[in-house]
C-alpha cells in the first residue's frame, strides 16, 4: 500500500494548530488570573489604608505635638563678674589724692579688670567702707570720698554687697548716707537697711529672663548696733536666712547669691 506524505503533512500542521492555540488560551488565562489577583490584593490594601489614614493622622499629630513640648530649649547665659572686698585705707588715699584738683582720683586703680566688669551682664562687690559725711579715715573707722562710689558705677558695678563688720562704724547716720551715696549713682546694696521695711524687701534682678535674689549677712560689727537699730545690719542668723531665703524663692527667684561676711563660723552658728 501506497503513503501519502502530503496528507500526513496537513494532518500534523492540524493538530500543531491546536496545540499552540490551547497552549496560546491556557497562558493568557494564567495571566487574566493572575491580573485579577493583583487587582483584588491591591485594592484590598487600598481599602486598608483609606481606613486606617485617619487613625494615622491623629497618631502624627500627638506625635508631633509632644515632639513640640521635648524641643530643647536654647540656653541662657548671664555674663556675672564678682569682685572682691573694696577697702580705702590710708596708703591707698593718699595715693589717689590729686592735689591739682583736690580729689580722689580712683579710676586708675580698675584699669586692669574694667574690660570685664563694663561689660558683664551683672556685676557685684563687696564695700568695706562707709560714705559718710566725716573725715576719711581707714583706722578704727572705715570711710571713703564719694568719688570711689562715683567710680564703681563708671566701671561697671551693679550690687554691692554691704554687711560688714565696718557697716555701724558711723551709726545709723552712715549708713543711711553710705546706701544714698551709691542709690545716686545706680548701685543696688543689699545686707544694711535704712528703714525696718527695707530689711524686709528681697533685692532681685532679672537678666535674660531669669531672676536672681541677693542676701548678704555678717558675723558682727566693730560698733555694737543699739536695739533700736538692729535692723539696719544683716547679722549672720540661722533661722532669719532661711525665711530669707524662702522669701526670695516665693517672690519667683531662679538663683540666691547669698554672701556671708565672717571668718570660720562654729557649727552652731
């Protein structure tokens, strides 16, 4: 029996036809599939998002709002200088005496630290000397020309303080005009009293935002204060310090500079 080749040929071209056309229908339905379970997922997780955003927005904003309330705040710094006692004995009178023009001439003795004191922030001392209206003097009785007080304010001093020993040498009289003497040339004192309301009165500043209160005490006085007086000189007291200084905290201060005026004090003191 005879083949026919031709036939055989057109029968398998049929049949490859089939096949890549099954073929062909099956990866295109892969494929739908496949596209379609891509849409379902992503809109699932769109429609979760869309949920949940709102939450998220509150989430953010409390985030954020306590982010505000832990920001670091800038420092503040205060420039403070602090001097040591101020004396005007006799060698240093005689010193700064000008002839020419009959006065105490104090500005020279400062020229090495008034590039710190002039442009401090705040500036504060201690006087061991009286600006009364008597002879000056530096033994047994401590007083300056009014010129030194003159000069302290040029140089930049804002606070002295003024409980020492030396504060009764001239009375009460002392040192009411000693308090006056530097209140006119814009210096604040603080440790002597003029009047019993003053003594109650807490001296404080404020630089930059921030308050500081001063209290100044001493061990004593080399002229006794009569009891009439004895509110004119901050005497070194456990207990008044301390409503001193709860006073100054009440009336809003940030830091107490607290000078004492003594040499080593008993623990009882």
């Amino acid at each position: 029996m005879s083949r026919n080749p031709r036939g055989r040929r057109s029968q398998l071209n049929i049949i490859n036809k089939k096949v890549l056309l099954i073929v062909g229908i099956a990866i295109i339905a892969l494929l739908c599939i496949f596209l379609m379970i891509k849409f379902m997922v992503a809109k699932k997780h769109n429609k979760d998002e869309t949920s949940t955003n709102p939450n998220l927005e509150i989430l953010f904003e409390e985030i954020n709002k306590e982010a505000d309330k832990l920001k670091k705040q800038e420092d503040t710094n205060i420039n403070i200088e602090i001097i040591g006692s101020i004396f005007c004995e006799e060698k240093l009178l005689n010193s700064v005496y000008n002839s020419e023009q009959d006065n105490y001439i104090f500005y020279r003795n400062f020229h090495k630290i008034i590039d710190k004191t002039s442009t401090a922030d705040l500036c504060i001392g201690v006087l061991e000397t009286n600006f009364a209206d008597s002879p000056y003097s530096s033994k047994g009785k401590h007083n300056a020309p009014t010129s030194l007080a003159e000069t302290l304010s040029l140089i930049g001093i804002d606070v002295l303080s003024t409980a020492t020993n030396y504060s009764f040498d001239y009375g009460i009289e002392g040192i009411i005009s000693t308090k006056d003497i530097l209140e006119k040339h814009k210096i604040e004192t603080v440790g002597t009293n003029r009047t019993p309301e003053e003594k109650d009165n807490i001296l404080i500043k404020e630089i930059n935002g921030i308050k500081l209160a001063f209290l100044s005490y001493t061990y004593g006085t080399n002229f006794e204060v009569s009891e009439e007086y004895k509110y004119s000189v901050n005497i070194i007291n456990k207990n008044n310090m301390k409503e001193d200084i709860d006073k100054a905290k009440n009336n809003g201060a940030d830091f107490i500079f607290l000078n004492l005026h003594c040499g080593s004090l008993k623990s009882s003191d």
